[in-house]
C-alpha cells in the first residue's frame, strides 16, 4: 500500500526507560525490523509498543496528541538532538526516511531539573503553564473588548508579534540548552505581547514576573549560545531574548513593592 | 416518539430579538453569591477554555480538567483556516443575517435555527474579545484586520492568523484561563481524564476522574459540570482527530441519561494526505484554502499511474460536474465525488484510494513566489510526510475524518437532557446541522464558551435549589467503585489483542458502512459486525502493565470500548435517517445524478437518542425534536 518511493529499514533503538520519578533508569535495546521509511517516528514507536505488549511488556510511555506538529505535546531527544536533527519540525513530523538502515537510534526524555520525568520519556512540563500564570496574558474580562478595528496595528508589527506567538511550548528550547534555560520560551511570550498595543499596559509588571518565575522553577541562565532556536520547530527567534531582557530592564526600573 | 425532555426552551419573538430578549428573562446569580457556586469544565479546547476563564472572571469557583499536561494542548489548536464573523469589515455585503442563512442551508437544514442566529449575532463578539487578548490576526498595511473567503462562501467574513488561526485563538483563551489560575478562582486538574458523571438526585454534581499519572480514582462535586470535551471522529481510528481525542466522558454522560443527538452525522473533509501502510495513526488535513487555487482532478481512463499526462487525457471531475462552483464545491460534494472517482477504479498513487490536487496552473499564472507566499508552510508539511514535492507534481488527497456535527443533545441554554449538565463546542449538536461550514467550529467552541454559557449557567444557578452535596454523598462513592472495577475488569481480560487492534478493526468497518456513502444493507451489516466486535473486546483484549501509574493501555482500552458502543449508535442512527443530507449520503435516497435527496416530510428533526441497554446489550430509544424553518426557507442545496 505504500508509496512507490517506500522502503524498509532495520534500526537498533536503546529507549530511555524510567518506571517512575524517583527510579534511576536505563536503556532498553529493541531492534526496529523492517520499519517502513514512510512512517512517522511516533509510528515507529507505535508499532514497537504494540510489540511489546505482544510479548507481554509494558510499553514505554512517550507525548504525543495531534501528529502534526502544532499541540506541543511531543518531545523526546532524539540522537542528542530535542525533536530531532532536522530544522523546524516536532518528533511527531519526522519521518523515518530520514534515517540509514543499520543505524543506532537512541530515544531519550527531555531533560532539566524544571521538567521532572514522570515516566520514561514523559516530563512534566507544567512549570511553564506557572510562568504564564505570573503575566503571559492580557487582563480583559470577557466583554470588555471595544470594536476590533479601534486600533489599528502597523502590518510589521503584528507580524513580529504573531511569529514570536507561534511558539507551540513544547520545551525543546530547555532541552536543547545546556543551561536548561527557558529563555526563548518565555521571551518569545513577551515579545509577542510587548508588539502589541493590546499588552502595552501590562508590559512591565509582566517582563519581571515572568523572568523571576522562571529562575523561580529552576530553570537556567541565557548564556547566548542559540541552541534554543536552532532546536525550535517554530524556529521561534533569539531576536526575542534581546526584547525580553529590554522589558526585563524596563520592568525592573518601575517595579514596585 | 415525542419527548417533553426534548424542550428546546427556544424563546418567542422575532429571530433577531430573542436572545436579548432572554438575556433580559433569564435570572442572575447575585455577585456575592457567585463564589458559593462551584462549577466544573472538563476540557480545554475553545470551548472549554473561554468558558473557564469567563466563568472564573465572574466570580464562580471553577475547576478545570484536561487529559492533556497543559490546557494549552487540546485539539482545537490545530484548526488551520479561520474563524468566521458577520462584521463585514470588507463591505461586501455580508451581515449577521447572512451568516446565519448560509450557516442553516450549509447544514442542509437539519440545525435549530434560533441557535444558529445567535450564534451569527455573537460572531462579532468574537473578534473583539480575541483582539483585545492579543490574537495576532492577519492585517493588512493600514494596520486593520484582513479578511479571506472560505470554503465556498460569496463573502469573505473569515479573520485567520496565516495557517494558524486555532492555535491563535487557542493560546488566547488559554492565557485568559491562566489569569484566572493565577488569581486562584481557577484550580487546575491535567493529566486527568474523566470516567463518569456523578448525579446526585438527578441532577449532576460531579466527576469521577483518573490521575493519568498516579492512577488514582477522584471524586469532584460541583454544583454545575460543563462538557467541553470535543467530537467522535476518531471513532473511526484514523481521522484528523489528534490521536488522544476520544468520546469516553460525553458517552459516559449519554449512558447516565444524557441523549445523544444525531450521531450518523460526521463531516468527511476531502482535502488530506492519503493513507500510506497499516502503521498509519493519524491522517492529517491539508487547509481547504488549497481549493482556492489547486485544481482537483483524475484521469480519464483507468488504471493509468503516470501522474505527468497531457492535459485531454484529464478529468477535471469538480469543474465539470459543477461549473459555477467548481474546485469550491462544499467539503461534502467534493468527498464524496473523490469516492466515486475512487470507486470507478480512477483512483491514482500506489494505492489508487487518491485524487490529485494539481497546482500546475497556479504556478503558470501567479509564479512559484506568489503561490509559496500563499500555501507555503502546507506545501512544506506536505513534502514532509510523503517524500514529494508538490511544486513539481500534484499532491495526492483523499477525504478523512474531521469533525462530527452529531453530539449530545442540548436545549437553547445548552442543557443536556440531565439537569446541570451543560454541553458546549463540539461536543453538542446544536448549530451546524448535517454538515459545518469552513471556519465555523472555531467560531461556535468560543460563541459558546465566551458568550453563551456565562450567561444560561447563571440562570441555571439561580432557577435550582442546591442542597449541600460533598465527595463524601453515597453517589460519588458508588460511581468510584464502577470506574475502578471497569478498570479491573479490563487488566483482568489478558487476552491476545492490543486496543488499538480492535479500534483499527472498528475504524474499518466505520469507514466501510458508515463513511462518505451509506446504505441499509451495509449499515445493519456494521451494527453486527460492531456488535460481535465489541464481544469480542470483552473476552480477549489484552491490556499490559499497572493501574496505579502512568498507562496508556489502560486509557486507550477505556476509550476503544466507549467507541464500540458509539460506533453501532452511529450506524443506527444513519439506518433510521431514511434521506440523504448533508454529510450523511444514503445510497437509497439520491437523484438520477448521484447528488444527496433529503425528506424534509419525514426527517426535518433531530433524533435524539435516549439509552436504554445494559451491559454489552445495547439498546436505545429514538426521540425527536422537531425543526422549524420559518426564517430560512427550505430548499434543495445546488452547487451546480
């Protein structure tokens, strides 16, 4: 049933396997056989968990929801890279003809001390709902919104804000980071709200909550290195982190109390 | 069979007024009051997610739960094309009224049309409120808001952010609900997937979840619950559903007495990327904007594999059966003409179950540049599934799955048939008839999320009496023992098949009888066949590992065996509807050219279905609600 261009491949996976929290964890080595290079990576996983069971082991536990790169539910490190080595596309968008056959493929979670594991490859991302909770919104109540065209906002800038809100919170950026920084996430938040004049009013308040939040979950310290964007399937822009450390200023000077 | 619990609570008065009018009769629920009354909302997709946060605004204690690890995940983010509104920004002509006309005659009549004016009105609402949250919607050099046509409309009342508009408004409603929490009148439960609705005097008062990650068993009362939780379309197992998508806490709310209302009406979409092998999970759309300017077509003869052939030796199928709408025909014309196609053995790609979407032409006529700038993020996911690229060649698509207009019955303030329990998005079945227009499930998850249930739940509140019911009442401890012993039961089986073998063999047999066409001997064929399979899920479905930790065995068993009792309903349901309307063709009821007979003498109502089975014995009663068309004349919908 496959496309003419499909063919089958052989892989060795070691999976990151972790029973719970507080277990130490270890690869497990599983021989992918005959993987079509038509799947997607999640379909590959699929078929290995199905094998499992068949054999009467537990699968490993992996994110997933929409499979198509926009719910952020996905993760995984995959061959040391956060989604993967390809440029701007989540795990759930990766095929499996990216890969050689006979290749060794090491399935890992995202790791940073702010995104526990709660099973093998399952983190808890939740410390980035917190920060959002701290400012990442425009207070409007339902209804109190006049006409949409009122205010009118310059082309460039609404569309310098709508790629900076493009970001799909996934946390590859953390992961990629050797300082598991949240950086380009929260910056990213920011950036899009600080465009606009809808988030004009709050912008202070917000760039310093939301910064000490986010030193607050345990996350790092930007050192500038850009592993974040270049892991980003939205490749969200480090232009961002610029913005965020001006409002950041801007925040701290009239901050009160 | 008539049903005095099928009261609509339609409001007199002229189309226009009622709704101001209600707003005016309904009771309200003094400020001080409001932090009394708790309310729970499961899900967080549109719906869910704006009726959390501005239920939260108004002063009520709100709980919110979701499966997914954040409420900013739900299915509604991956919409692509728009949201639509009457503000006629453009000036070309369009106004509440037309909203609401085409919404009713786009659903071939089968919606309740003060729903659906309502909806239009509040449609406005909308955009400012998204706005003003910071909705990056596109605009244009001046600074204001850009508007596009879609899926076939004569105007263009669509606001959309590039590919994206889901996402957008989803992050909106999110941030609006994250306000909330921060101020504590929101409690946040993710990771939580509810098993059972609780009632307690026959009212609903609560919720039995699992923890998804300690596997416990919880009891949640409320004085309220509203249902937020989306479609049945992965009934079907493959869909353009995300692959956790499921119908488990509707139906688990339709077997506590909530009927379900037009189940057989499911929206097949005719532009997604083709089934490629048997480890297929998920199908995935590709924007119907594409019709805009790909042309659909197959060849002539037979057989023929070669996608390269000279232009005669094309059929260019939609633009010739349609001339005046043509590659624009509405989703359900376009998929169905793909199967037929399909059927005739003119199906192309390996598989011959595909049609081609060729931007040939509009490349020649606007350039590469033009048509990237325009389709060029579809064009990439494209080329990233199938290994082709489609500025050198036709895409290959074929109809999936996408949303379903059925859902559980509701009344105007969106009531199911249990006291308390409220229904909103698409969840419920209220507004879009036997098919939905592009662009409008975005608009009616937030109409009623933002607009609607604030109001109607108020009046609810105010209208009962609530005698203090906490987890420790006999009910919820009954409904926790049924939700752990089911669990049992299934760990229990040890069979030999996985649930996802069973939902795919289900998701066949969907697709087979109860797809793009239907016909009596099929259907009944799929009620056995779903029957016998669902007995067959009992006795030898394997589920693997331990309820008291994360397991996703364990939930996708839950959530197979709720959609082997839905699936047979579904088949019913289009065995009694005897028309074709809609997404629900019925090969017995079609004209001399194969275009959908509707019988609005016998089926201008909406069934609603009241359970009545026990155990792995289904059974259910057929109730109606009669629809009214005295604003929107009924008539036969034309494309030609």
């Amino acid at each position: 049933m496959a496309g003419s261009s499909a063919q089958s491949i052989n892989l060795k996976l070691k999976v990151w396997q972790q029973r719970g929290p507080k277990d130490k964890g270890q690869f497990l080595e599983y021989d992918a056989k005959n993987v079509s290079t038509e799947m997607s990576f999640l379909e590959m996983l699929d078929v290995m968990n199905e094998d499992l069971v068949k054999q009467g082991k537990e699968p490993i536990e992996f994110d997933h929801d929409c499979r198509e790169g926009i719910c952020g539910m996905c993760s995984l490190v995959i061959n040391g890279s956060a989604h993967g080595k390809d440029q701007a596309i989540t795990t759930c968008q990766l095929h499996m003809r990216r890969f050689k056959d006979g290749e060794t493929v090491t399935i890992e979670p995202f790791r940073a001390k702010a995104f526990p594991v709660i099973k093998d490859l399952v983190v808890d991302r939740s410390a980035f709902d917190r920060i959002i909770q701290t400012g990442g919104f425009v207070s409007v109540s339902t209804g109190a919104a006049q006409d949409a065209n009122n205010l009118p906002v310059g082309k460039e800038k609404s569309d310098r804000a709508f790629e900076a809100a493009t970001c799909i919170g996934c946390g590859a950026c953390v992961a990629a980071c050797p300082n598991a920084s949240a950086s380009l996430f929260v910056s990213a938040k920011i950036a899009h709200l600080a465009l606009l004049p809808q988030g004009e009013v709050e912008r202070e308040q917000r760039a310093y909550g939301m910064v000490h939040k986010m030193d607050e979950e345990g996350f790092g310290s930007c050192t500038n290195i850009g592993a974040c964007s270049a892991s980003c399937p939205k490749e969200i822009s480090l232009e961002n982190i610029a913005i965020m450390n001006r409002e950041f200023l801007r925040g701290s000077l009239t901050h009160r109390k | 069979m008539s049903n005095q619990k099928l009261d609509s609570k339609v409001p007199s008065g002229d189309i226009a007024d009622k709704w101001e009018k209600h707003k005016f009769d309904m009771k309200l629920v003094n400020p001080a009051n409001k932090r009394k009354f708790e309310i729970i909302v499961v899900g967080t997709g549109l719906a869910g997610a704006s009726a959390a946060a501005s239920l939260a605004e108004l002063g009520y204690k709100v709980k919110s739960f979701c499966i997914q690890d954040s409420a900013r995940r739900a299915h509604s983010i991956a919409a692509q094309g728009g949201i639509n509104a009457a503000k006629n920004y453009p000036s070309d002509g369009d106004s509440v009224y037309r909203l609401f006309y085409d919404t009713v005659k786009g659903g071939d009549f089968r919606a309740r049309e003060a729903n659906v004016y309502r909806l239009a009105q509040v449609s406005n609402n909308i955009i400012d409120q998204c706005v003003a949250q910071g909705v990056p919607f596109a605009r244009d050099y001046g600074g204001m808001l850009t508007n596009r046509s879609f899926g076939g409309a004569q105007v263009s009342r669509t606001f959309y952010a590039r590919g994206q508009t889901g996402q957008q408004l989803l992050i909106g409603a999110y941030s609006a609900m994250m306000k909330e929490v921060g101020k504590g009148t929101i409690q946040l439960f993710d990771r939580r997937e509810m098993l059972d609705l609780v009632l307690v005097d026959g009212v609903a008062r609560g919720i039995t979840v699992r923890n998804l990650v300690s596997g416990e068993i919880e009891s949640h009362s409320a004085h309220a619950v509203v249902l937020a939780t989306g479609g049945y379309g992965n009934t079907y197992f493959l869909s353009t559903n995300a692959k956790n998508s499921n119908a488990t806490a509707a139906w688990r709310c339709h077997k506590k007495g909530a009927y379900f209302a037009n189940p057989c009406f499911t929206q097949i979409h005719p532009t997604c990327i083709p089934v490629s092998g048997d480890y297929q999970s998920k199908l995935t759309l590709m924007s119907e904007s594409l019709r805009n300017d790909g042309r659909v077509w197959v060849p002539k003869d037979k057989g023929v594999k070669e996608w390269n052939i000279p232009e005669e030796q094309r059929d260019y199928y939609l633009e010739r059966i349609y001339p005046s709408f043509g590659n624009l025909v509405p989703r359900d014309v376009a998929s169905r003409q793909a199967k037929f196609r399909v059927d005739e053995g003119r199906g192309v790609g390996t598989s011959g179950v595909a049609v081609y979407l060729d931007f040939k032409d509009a490349v020649q006529r606007m350039g590469q540049e033009a048509v990237s700038e325009k389709y060029g993020n579809l064009f990439q996911m494209y080329e990233k599934i199938t290994g082709e690229d489609p500025y050198k060649q036709p895409m290959r698509i074929y109809p999936a799955v996408h949303y379903t207009m059925g859902g559980l019955w509701v009344d105007y303030n969106l009531q199911s048939t249990i006291p308390g329990l409220h229904v909103l998005g698409e969840a419920n079945f209220s507004d879009h008839g036997a098919n939905r227009l592009g662009a409008s499930a975005l608009m009616q998850g937030l109409a009623d999320g933002y607009f609607v249930i604030p109001y109607t739940i108020g009046h609810f509140l105010a209208s009962h009496k609530h005698p203090e019911v906490t987890t420790d009442h006999e009910a919820f401890k009954a409904s926790a023992n049924e939700v752990r012993q089911k669990s049992e039961q299934l760990l229990g089986i040890k069979g030999k098949k996985s649930p996802d073998e069973f939902h795919r063999n289900l998701g066949k047999v969907m697709w087979e009888y109860v797809g793009m066409s239907r016909s009596a001997e099929g259907l009944k064929k799929a009620q056995i066949e779903i029957s016998n399979l669902r007995e067959e899920f009992w006795a030898n479905v394997n589920v693997i590992g331990d309820p008291k930790n994360k397991n996703s065995e364990l939930e996708k068993a839950g959530r197979v065996a709720d959609f082997l009792e839905l699936g047979e309903l579904m088949a019913r349901d289009a065995l009694e509807r005897e028309e074709s309307c809609g997404g629900h063709f019925r090969e017995e009821h079609q004209t001399a050219e194969n275009e959908a007979k509707r019988n609005d003498e016998d089926f201008a109502h909406a069934a609603a279905w009241e359970y009545s089975g026990q155990d792995l014995k289904m059974n259910w009663n057929r109730h109606r609600e009669e629809l009214n068309f005295e604003y929107v004349k009924l008539a036969t919908r034309s494309y030609k």
